[in-house]
C-alpha cells in the first residue's frame, strides 16, 4: 500500500497534469475546443485541432471518449469525421456552423439524412454558402419539430436563382424556441409566422447584394411580422424594397411597438428604411441607426418619425452633425447623431457618451435645411456636447454655418474638427462682415480641437486664414466681451506649442497625447 502511494507520488512530481481529476481535465478540452477547432477544409495540418491533445496518454482520451460535449461542434465540411462525433456526443445537444452546399452532399451523402435524425438534438444551426435549390431541399426536410434550437443563420450564394423562403410557419411551430435568428439571400419570413414569437430576441435580416432577385414579402407583410416578435431586444434590418411596394401615404397609425429593443439598425438603398423606422416604437434605452443610401423623398417623414422618438426619450446631452458629399457630389449624406439622456454628471457632458446613441445617415440634396428643420424640434436647451464636421469638397459660407448653430445656447463642450465650425467662432470685427457681438455659444468651457493642425487653412468671405489664427482672434474676442474661460484642448504632436506660447489669453490649455480621443 505504501508502495502504491509512492509510487502514485512519484507519477505526479514528474507529470503534475496526472493528478487533474477528470471533471477538470475535461473542462480544459472543452476550452480548447474553442481555441484550436477542427479545420479540416481550411489547414490539412492542423485538422485535427483541440483533438491532438486528447491523444496524449490513454487517461486523457478516456477522458475525452467519455465527455460527449467535447464532440458536439460539428461542420459540414468534417466529411467521414461528422460519424465519428455524433456517435461519441451521445445525446448532447448539437452545435453546426460551416458551409453546407452540394459538394458536402455528393462527398459524404450520409449527412443529410444524419441531419434531419438529429435535428432534435440541434441547438446551434449556422449554414453559410447555401444554394438556394439546396436550402430549400434542406429546410423543406426539416419538417418535425426543433425543440432546442436556439440559433439559426442562413446564407445563400448564387444569386441568379429565385430568392428562397423558409417553410410556412417554420418559426411558430418548426423551431418554437428559436432566440437568434440570421438570414442573408433569404426572402424576410413574413409567412413563417402565424402566432406570437414570444422567444425570439435578435433577428439579423440582410436581403443581399444589389445583383440578388428581390424577394416576395409586401411591406405590411413585414410590419405584421415584426408586431408577432414582441420580446426583440436587437433588430437589425438591411433590406431594400421596391419603390413600388413602399406605402403612398408615409404616415399611418399602424405601429409597432417593440418595448425590450436595445439595438435597432436600419439600412435600405431607398426610403425603405425610413418608412420602417416610422412604423416602430421602441423605448428610451434603445440604441437606434437608420441610414439611407439615395436622396430622401420622404424628409418630413423623417423628421415627424425623429420628433415622436424624442417626445418619448429624456433630452438628449450630445449633438453630432457630420456632412460629406455623395458619389459625383450632387447630394450630400449627413449623419445626425443624438447621445445622452439623465445624467447625474452636470459638469461634464460628456459622461453621457456611453448612454444610448440616435444615427441617422440621411441623403440629401442639400443638408443645410434638413439640419435647420432637425435642430427646429430639438430640445436645445439640453445640448451641452457638440461637434460638427464638413468634409472637404464641400464649400458653405461660415456666415451660414453660424447662423445654424447660434441657436444652440446651452453648448459648454465643443469639439473642432474641420475649418468650418472654427471660422464661425470668428468674432464679427472680421473684415467684409457686420458689426456684431452676440457670442456664439455664451456658455462655452471647453474647445477640444485635438484632430486639427494650426497651419491648416480655412477660408471664409473671401478672407484665408490659419486656424491658429482664427482660434486666437476667437480667445481675444471672448476674453474682451467677458465670457467664460475655456479649457483648450490640443495634442501635442500637432505643433501647437509655439504658436500657443505667443498668445495673450487667460485660457487655460490643456495637451494631450495621441490616441486620447476627439
């Protein structure tokens, strides 16, 4: 007996692994399943991955011959591999992900039909590369019930075919339990649904690239769809419908109301997006982001749409209005970001950074009165953070750039970015321009301009400047009509340093390095 111990004692001072009970040593491989997965397509050297380890010593593949989780990751693409794993993973729930198309059928005809006589052990099911004659041979197969599936994502290549569809009510009563659900190439599974998805809580839609046929689902179809998915909390949206399915009349007391949304993303070619955002309620917490790709038609749309998210939404800290041009620059794309919310942080706005966000990215043929009719429904009062951005090629007199943000009164935190904002801060003595002192934003204490060179010029009525000429009239101008003191923000790397060193301010300036923000 004493023998046996020593000897035991001895084993374990030269391998110290051999005294890892099995219910950790199996913890390990099934890490290791994560890191270093089988690729047998990808890597013929590396194909058997996590297994190598496994076949170290006779205990360790013991151990993981009688863990059925270690062998529950499967892919198509395993060939006579996917036997061998579903018969060790016993009754485990199963996890697929890889690309399923025909080869996969023709080189190991027996997964299919493995498929379907363990689709009730699926949990997992995330196919890419599909044909579209392939998944619906796939999907029409799968006819029993899914009871644990939880995932499900399809991707379909081949874009010539017609677009195809999941069975009819393949959500409500195929995979009842379903929670995630992604479909790219795939028609929007508006006659999937006949009852309340009460599980579902992501659904990923993409209607694929330009070159793919259209699919069949109306646009009612899809809002009485997305009304059955009541517990969503992330949705995101990039499909493009014909113009011709959009509704005529843009305003319409059918609305959805999805009040667990935490993330909402919207991205159409038209105005697609735009009716679809109008057709939703979510709640305050939401992260929200609709972006459209061509002009707009519908601006008073988007603008009544924006007007009843705010009246159910704390007023918002932060204000981001980011102009550039669009293809050959006969339209412009503007970005209008909203940010913040309560916040307890009164003396620095920009705690609100990290609260829930409002994009839109709206293409117009002219921004400046697009930005005029969205600043005329903000709550103004409450922007204390703001930046706004002009990129180059784009030429709008600083005279009407500050008359679009004089309004904003409350701004304490200013962030430069481009020439165009800096030369509207110009005091009024500059030559060509009417005498007048009103001070754009009074309640200014912080310019950030860390993104901006002081040798930069800007060009305003006829007059070229420096920015660091600019910013310096500015500062003097402020100082001698008794307006707060600001905090200046530069990098260092920039080449701020000699020229601040000449100024005559009172200004407080604080250097940060790069990397430090904007």
């Amino acid at each position: 007996m004493l023998e046996d111990i020593l000897v035991l004692s001895l084993k374990a001072a030269q391998d110290p692994s051999a005294i890892l009970p099995p219910e950790l040593l199996a913890h390990i491989f099934l890490f290791l399943t994560s890191i270093y997965p089988l690729n047998l397509a990808a890597d013929p050297g590396q194909e058997l991955g996590w297994v190598y380890v496994t076949h170290v010593c006779r205990r360790w593949r013991a151990t993981a011959l009688s863990t059925p989780s270690l062998w529950t990751r499967l892919s198509p693409d395993m060939g006579p591999v996917w036997e061998v794993f579903i018969e060790r993973s016993k009754a485990a729930l199963l996890f697929i992900e890889g690309r399923f198309n025909m080869n996969n059928v023709v080189y190991a005809p027996g997964l299919l039909p493995s498929l379907h006589k363990h689709q009730d052990r699926i949990q997992e099911l995330c196919l890419s590369k599909l044909s579209p004659p392939f998944f619906v041979q796939l999907f029409n197969r799968l006819t029993g019930p899914l009871p644990n599936l939880r995932a499900l994502a399809a991707v379909t290549c081949q874009y010539d075919f017609p677009v195809p569809r999941l069975p009819p009510d393949f959500l409500s009563s195929i995979a009842p339990n379903l929670r995630e659900l992604r479909l790219s190439g795939v028609d929007f599974p508006s006659d999937a649904v006949s009852s309340l998805l009460s599980n579902l809580e992501s659904l990923f839609f993409d209607d694929g690239p330009p070159t793919v046929r259209k699919g069949t689902a109306s646009f009612p179809d899809i809002v009485l769809t997305l009304s059955r998915m009541t517990c969503l909390r992330t949705l995101r949206l990039v499909m493009t419908l014909l113009d011709s399915k959009l509704p005529v009349d843009a305003h319409s007391d059918d609305i959805v109301v999805l009040s667990h949304i935490e993330v909402l993303v919207i991205e159409s070619k038209n105005d697609t997006c735009w009716h679809l955002w109008s057709r939703l309620r979510v709640p305050s917490f939401a992260d929200v982001h609709v972006h459209s790709a061509q002009p707009s038609g519908v601006e008073s749309l988007i603008v009544s749409t924006l007007q009843a998210h705010l009246a159910c939404s704390p007023p918002p800290n932060f204000l981001g209005m980011y102009t550039y041009s669009v293809g050959s620059r006969e339209s412009h794309n503007l970005n209008f970001r909203l940010r913040g919310g309560d916040t307890n942080d009164h003396k620095d706005p920009r705690s609100a950074r990290g609260r829930p966000s409002l994009e839109l990215g709206i293409c117009t043929v002219d921004a400046e009165p697009l930005c005029k009719r969205l600043l005329a429904i903000l709550p103004l009062e409450s922007i204390c953070d703001l930046q706004v951005t002009e990129a180059p090629g784009i030429s709008r007199p600083f005279e009407r750039v500050r008359d679009l943000l004089l309004p904003l009164r409350s701004v304490t935190h200013l962030r430069l970015a481009d020439g165009v904002t800096c030369a509207a801060l110009e005091p009024s003595s500059i030559p060509g321009t009417e005498p007048n002192d009103k001070v754009l934003f009074p309640a200014l204490v912080e310019i950030r301009a860390v993104s901006l060179r002081p040798t930069t010029y800007i060009a305003f009525s006829r007059v070229s400047s420096q920015i660091k000429d600019a910013l310096r009239r500015t500062l003097d101008h402020r100082n001698r009509l008794g307006a707060n003191r600001l905090k200046l923000v530069l990098r260092r790397d920039q080449g701020w340093e000699e020229y601040v060193a000449q100024w005559y301010v009172k200004d407080e300036v604080i250097w940060v390095d790069r990397g430090d923000g904007t």
